[in-house]
C-alpha cells in the first residue's frame, strides 16, 4: 500500500509539472527557449513506458504514463500552434503598407 502512495505522490508531481509548462507556453503564447525535441522526446518515451506499464501490470504507471503522454501531446501542440503564430507575425510585420 505504501509503495503505491508513493507512486502516485511522484506520478502526480510530474503530470502537475509538465502540465505547468505546458499550461505556461499555452498562457504566454510563447514557445521561447523549449526545445521542438522536448515533447516528441517525450511522446516516444511515455509510449514506451505505458506499453511497459501494462505488460508488467503496474497500474500506478499506467495511468501516470498515459496522462504524461496526453500533457505531452498538448505540449507539442501548444508549440506547434506557438511557432505558427510566430511565423505569422514575423511574416505580417514585414510585409511593406
């Protein structure tokens, strides 16, 4: 019963700590200094550890790892949509009147 607790307690630190983030970039519209890497690295790995998880059976890093994997797919979203903004601003400014 402890072991659990103390997965869960950790498992709900980092989901609140990358939805932080994530919730940060979404708020400022700004994708400044993260790395395009950061979530697809992220992506790859969750799918791994949740497809680990559920052969092992351990429940507590399954629904860890699928809401890690959902914050990171949300990020790269985020980003991408960031980027673009980026890009149509950059774009708009330089146009001549």
């Amino acid at each position: 019963m402890m072991t659990d607790l103390v997965g869960w307690i950790s498992a709900a630190i980092l989901i609140l700590t990358i939805s932080r983030q994530v919730y940060t970039q979404w708020r400022t519209k700004s994708s400044e200094g993260i790395s395009h890497w950061l979530f697809i690295g992220q992506v790859a790995a969750s799918t791994g550890f949740v497809i680990y998880s559920v052969l092992v059976e351990n429940w507590v890093f399954v629904v860890a790892n699928a809401f890690i994997l959902l914050t990171a797919v949300a990020g790269q979203w985020v980003y991408l949509r960031n980027k673009r903004r980026a890009a149509g601003a950059s774009a708009a400014s330089s146009k001549p009147d």
